[in-house]
C-alpha cells in the first residue's frame, strides 16, 4: 500500500510540476488534455495497478524462505515429506516396494496441499492461518 501510495504521489508531482497542468487549465476543465497526457495518466493507472497486484502477502517472505529451503534439501536422501506410521508398521510388517511408493506418494499430497494451503491463506491476507498452514507444512517435511 505505502508503495503505491508513494507511486501516486510522485505521478501528481510530475504531472503538476513538469507537464505544466496548471498552466493549461486542465484541472480547472477549461482547455482539454493533449494526447501526451492522457497516454501518460493511462499508463501510470495501468503500473499503479499493477504494483497493487504484486503486492506480498503478510508471510510471503516465510513461505519463500521455506520452499527455497526445500529446494536446497533436494540432493539430501533423508529430506523429503514424513508422514505418520502406519498400523501394519507398528505390528511389525515389513513394507513392500509398492506401499513405500504409496506412502511416499500420499506424504508428498499431503505436504503440497498443506503448502497450498499456505499460499491461499497468504495471498487472502489472512497473516493467522497462513502461519498455522506453513507450521504444518514445515513439520512435515524433514529438511535434514
């Protein structure tokens, strides 16, 4: 918001000072703009908005540092989603290559969907629930 604030109040200054508006008597309606100052005001709405739009959202920075995190933890065997220990695990079957498979898919689905989740709540502004979602997130995926 500040950004685009300042934005606007540098555009106004460099409408009235450089351009000379007042001494056209633009504002006060009487002579019409010339092409050069609408093409001006057209562009400066159109980068005004832009930079609203790019706006962060309150833990855009959290959730970078944590995927960027991940990233770096790609060539480490032990990094990646964990998930909890399955029923058969605890009674002491051992797993077959397709339930590894399996688990591992359903970790990954969850761990991205949590992420998601984390990147909905930021980009709606909702500082609260998007902590709580990269939390989530964050336990669980082992980075070491």
């Amino acid at each position: 918001m500040l950004i685009t604030l300042t934005f606007y109040i540098v555009l106004v200054w460099l409408l009235f000072s450089n351009l000379k508006l007042v001494k056209w008597r633009w504002v006060s309606g009487t002579v019409a703009a010339p092409r050069q100052v609408k093409a001006v005001i057209s562009a400066a709405a159109a980068l005004g908005f832009g930079i609203v739009s790019a706006q962060a959202g309150p833990c855009s920075s959290a959730i970078a540092r944590f995927e960027q995190a991940v990233r770096q933890s790609a060539n480490n065997p032990n990094a990646g989603p964990m998930a909890p220990q399955s029923v058969g695990a605890q009674l002491g079957y051992q797993p077959t290559p397709a339930s590894i498979e399996q688990a591992q898919q359903r970790a990954w689905a969850a761990f991205d969907a949590a992420l998601r989740r984390a990147k909905r709540l930021d980009a709606r502004g909702d500082r609260a629930g998007c902590r709580r979602a990269l939390a989530a997130a964050k336990r669980m995926y082992n980075l070491q």
